[in-house]
C-alpha cells in the first residue's frame, strides 16, 4: 500500500546537514583564500601611511562622509534579520515539512492564479527538498552578511539589490503575496507580509546615499509609513471582518481565533500562557482589544504623516509598544513550532519605522561638489589607494556574494528541472539493494501474443515488477513511473525493456493485460511488455524472484510484492528497488529517477 514521508524522515534530515556541512568547508575554503589575499595586499602596502590610505579609499568607494543613521539603521537591522531567517532554514523539519505547513496554507484563502503561482516553490521543494533547504540557508545568509560588511558606495548598495530580488522571490512564491489577495487582511496578523518590507529596506539601502543627505528622504519615509498606518487602521475598523467580536456565536471572532491557533504552537509554556490568556481576554473584550488597536494604529499614522520631529518621536514610541505586544501576543514571536522561518512582520515594521524617524531627525549635511570626486587622478596603481580596512570589507563582500551563490545557483537549478531528487524515493522505501548475480529465467507470453524469454530478452537492460491488470491503487502508479523511467532514459532508453509480470491468478488472460496497457497509456510504447502465462507457469516466476502474492476475500484485485528488479544486458540482476508509491507526486518522480540512474548504471557496465 501507498506510504508517506514523516517530518522528520532521517535520510532526508541526514542528507541535509551533511550537504550544509560539505557546504560550508567549501565556503571555509573560499574564506581563507580571501583571507589570503587581503594579507598579500596588505604587504604589498606596508609603505603606504594609513591615513592616505583611508584618504583614498573613502574617495574611491564614494563614501565621503558619515552613512547616514536612517540607512545604517536598515542596512544593520535586516542584516541581522536576514542571518536569523537564514540560521532558522537550519531547522531538520524545514526539509519536509516546509511545502504543507507553510507554503500551502499560505495560499489556501488566495484566488487560483496565486495557489497556482505558489505551487510552483511546493513542486521544486517537494522534488528537491535538500537543493532547497540548503540554498535556503546559504542565499539569506549570505544576503545577511552583505549587507553588514559590503563597503560604502556600490557595493552596499548592491547588497540592498540583492536582498530586493530575494525578498520578493519569498513574498510571492513563500507568502503568497503576503496574504494580501485573501480574505482577513490585517497589519496584526502579518498584512502585507514580512518578506515585502525586507524588500522595502533592501530597495531603501539600493539607493545612492546622496538621496539620504538633507532631511527630504526623512520627510518622504515617515509619511509612506504614516499613510501605511492610518490605512491599516481603517481596515482593521472595517465592520464585518469579525475582529470588533471577541466571539461569534459559540464560536471566536477573527482576532482571538488566530491567537487561539497561535497558542497550540509548540513554544515555552510560559509563552503559551501568555498567548492563551490574551485569546481569553479578547474573547471577553473584542470590541475594547479592536478599539484599542484602531486607536494605535490611527494615532501612529497621524504622529508619522504630520512630520513633526516630537510626535515622530511620540508616534515611533507607541509603535514600538504595539508592534512588540502584537509580535508576542498574535504573531507568537513567527519562528516557533520548528517551521518558523522568520520572525513576521512586526520586527521588519519597527525597523522601517525606526529607520524612518531616524531619517528626519538626524541626516547628513549634502555634500559639496568638489569633495565628491579627486581632483587629481592618483600616480599609484587602484590596488595601492585602498587601505586594509576597505580592502578587508571589500574582500568579505565578495564572500559573501559566494554564499548567496552557493544557494542561488543550485535553487535556480532545482527551479529548472522537473526530474525529483532519488534521495526521495530512497527515503521513503530505502537505498536499492545492489546484487550481482544471474537473474533467473522465465518464457511467458507478451500482450501480443509472442513469447518472450529472458535469453530473448538478452543484450538489453531489464526493468522488471510484477502488475497487477485489475488493480486500481498502486499497479497504475507504479506502470507510470516506469513509463516517466523510459521518458528520463531519453536516446538510452532503445537499450532498455521495462517488463511487467501478471501478478493475479485470477484475471491473467491477454485481454487484462492489453485493456491494463490501453487503459495506462502504455499500448504504443515499444519497449514496455507486459508478460502473462498460466498459473502454474507464473506462480514459478514468483517463486523465483522472491514475490508474494495473495488472494483477497471477495475481491478481484491481490495483494502482492511491489519491487522492481535492474537486470543488465548480461542477464544479471544488478538492483533490487521497493517499488511502494508513496502518496505524493514527488515522491512518484522520484522512484522514476532512482530507476533511471539504476538502468543506466546497468548499461554502463
């Protein structure tokens, strides 16, 4: 019968950390060849004073005065965020688990073109769930660490870029566009999603530091993010969306009922408590909880859209206080339960926030023209005008561009094809039992009518099950995959006949066989066959391959063996496969893969 793969299958969870430690020593690796060479420039400097250095490099990079506190505050912050999302990719439930218990929910509520959209990330994370989780991991902190140690001018800006790109990636393929096209839509609950304000910083950081001189890019953020909050508290005003009742009937209004949910997550018990009495207080007091929030939120956007540095001030403190009581009491702190993969909105929202207030209250003065740029171009070669704490930071940048690529290109890769990682079939049903022995013989009689042998068969690569033609469960799923087998083959795929046994003592007449054949799309594939015989003569080819078969009770249909056997052109069976489907799509591929590179190891000799 059809089985499934645990959360926590140990094959997978093993084959994940063993592929991010091999990961990690490569980028080890790459980290002491940098360290390398930021040493031989610096010998290759050791005349040079430092302060010309400094001089030169600061000119060379554009970084001509101090980074203003509004960007650095953004640049740091979700640099910091992005390492921690990265760090929590770590988790072993990640592997499996991360397709049904975050990205489908995140869609169930969405319209068809946006589940459509987020079945794309389900099928390349269920098809390669380690590929995934591991690029995972390396892309965000690898973002992480470029945003904290990229130099000044356009490396940093850089880093911004690329956290963008990411950001957005998650926000449409992760959150389903944060939830935004769903019923429900409120800023307590995550609206419009964490992975767009990551992309906001990032967009806010991309920019040229001259737009952060001068206190116009202050006035611009806190009035973006005042008209954000006022809108936010309308929404959450809006009658009928049930967040003014604490409960409904016999049941809960919108707002407790999430904080219900959140509160079966598993979590410290002292968290759960906290998040289980204020699902009882706003069950009791929905309406004054509701008020409460509509008031903040309102009182938030006004303070940032008057653009008055001491309600800025006022208004940063309240948001502060709610964004925080929100993230503890609602969101349940976002990266709980072993699937959490980043912390919500609330963080991200603070910190833009933060970074805005600090925009209209401290900025750089604009810098002069003629400080911009050298007047004289430097006598000494490029390498000679940066100093070693430039060269470092330039160095570790491009390190960091190493790890975001040792995550980006094999996801790109896995987003690409559509064949399933083996390892899935293996972690399901175990490795293939690897033999090298004479298979044995068997003459039985093809759907057409002819016979066929074993010693007929000999010069090709045999994949060999055993069928049954009337049963509806895993026969036709199995018939499949080796019809995806003889499709991955390709060109190889003339050296390889995939052959069917009858595994029913009842129903074995050629018309079973053929109407099995035309009913799995089978009849016009000219290397599949599907042999049959008497009983006496298929209850011998049983035996001899070790298959069980058996009659159930008022049924037509048996219960017998699924396994596969990889026979080479020599007549020796070379692996023995648990051909059991499992209950997944992906785990059905993947069966078709593990086959594939058996028979061509087969025909590789």
């Amino acid at each position: 019968m059809s089985r499934s793969l645990s959360g926590d299958n140990p094959t997978l969870t093993s084959a994940f950390h063993t592929a991010l430690l091999h990961q990690l020593i490569v980028l080890a690796l790459v980290a002491a060849v940098l360290a390398v060479a930021w040493n031989v420039l610096r010998s290759a400097q050791y005349r040079k004073a430092v302060s010309e250095g400094r001089d030169a490099a600061a000119v060379r990079s554009g970084d001509v005065g101090p980074e203003a506190l509004g960007r650095k505050i953004l640049r740091m912050g979700f640099g910091i965020l992005w390492i921690a999302d990265g760090l929590l990719q770590v988790q072993s439930g990640m592997v499996l688990r991360l397709p049904t218990t975050v990205l489908r929910p995140a869609s169930t509520a969405s319209p068809g073109w946006v589940h459509s959209l987020v079945n794309v990330a389900v099928t390349t994370w269920t098809n390669h769930p380690v590929q995934a989780a591991t690029s995972a991991v390396w892309i965000q902190v690898g973002i992480g660490i470029f945003l904290l140690v990229a130099p000044r001018g356009r490396w940093s800006r850089a880093a911004g870029l690329v956290s963008v790109v990411w950001a957005l990636v998650v926000w449409i393929f992760g959150e389903a566009f944060g939830a935004i096209f769903a019923p429900g839509l409120t800023v307590a609950f995550g609206a419009p999603g964490a992975a767009l304000l990551y992309a906001v910083g990032g967009g806010l950081v991309a920019l040229p530091e001259r737009s952060w001189r001068g206190p116009r890019m202050g006035r611009v953020l806190t009035a973006v993010i005042g008209a954000f909050f006022l809108g936010m508290a309308v929404l959450q005003a809006w009658p009928g969306r049930g967040f003014w009742q604490g409960s409904i009937g016999h049941g809960r209004g919108t707002l407790s009922a999430m904080v219900n949910q959140m509160s079966a997550t598993p979590q410290p018990a002292v968290l759960s408590r906290w998040v289980s009495s204020f699902a009882g207080f706003d069950a009791a007091h929905g309406w004054g909880v509701n008020l409460f929030l509509v008031v903040s939120l309102a009182a938030i956007g006004l303070a940032f859209l008057s653009g008055r540095p001491r309600l800025v001030v006022a208004g940063i403190g309240v948001a502060a206080v709610v964004c925080l009581a929100d993230w503890v009491l609602v969101e349940d702190l976002g990266f709980l339960g072993g699937v959490g993969t980043d912390p919500n909105s609330m963080l991200p929202l603070l910190l833009l926030s933060s970074g805005s207030v600090a925009a209209i209250l401290r900025h750089p003065a604009p810098v002069p023209v003629a400080l911009a740029a050298p007047t004289e171009p430097a006598p000494e070669p490029w390498w000679q005008q940066l100093a070693p704490g430039y060269a470092g930071r330039v160095l570790a940048a491009i390190a960091a561009v190493v790890v975001v690529a040792v995550g980006a290109v094999p996801m790109a890769a896995a987003s690409a094809n559509p064949t399933a990682d083996p390892l899935v079939s293996e972690a399901l049903d175990g490795p293939p039992t690897l033999a090298n022995a004479p298979a044995p013989t068997f003459t039985l009689t093809d759907q057409h009518g002819r016979t066929a042998s074993l010693s007929s068969l000999r010069g090709k690569a045999l994949a060999l099950t055993f069928l049954d033609p009337v049963c509806t469960v895993d026969c036709p799923i199995i018939a499949q995959e080796f019809r995806q087998a003889d499709a991955m083959l390709g060109g190889s795929a003339r050296q390889v006949d995939f052959v069917a046994v009858v595994a029913n003592p009842l129903y074995n007449s050629l018309a079973a066989t053929q109407a099995f054949d035309r009913q799995e799309g089978l009849a016009g594939i000219p290397n599949w066959l599907f042999l049959t015989g008497s009983t006496v003569q298929l209850e011998k080819v049983w035996s001899s391959y070790g298959v069980e078969v058996a009659v159930t009770p008022a049924g037509s249909m048996v219960a017998h063996s699924d396994v596969a056997f990889v026979i080479d052109p020599r007549s020796r069976t070379r692996a023995v496969l648990d051909a059991t489907p499992g209950t997944s799509g992906a785990e059905s591929r993947s069966f078709s893969s593990l086959l594939t590179n058996e028979l061509q190891s087969a025909l590789a000799g």
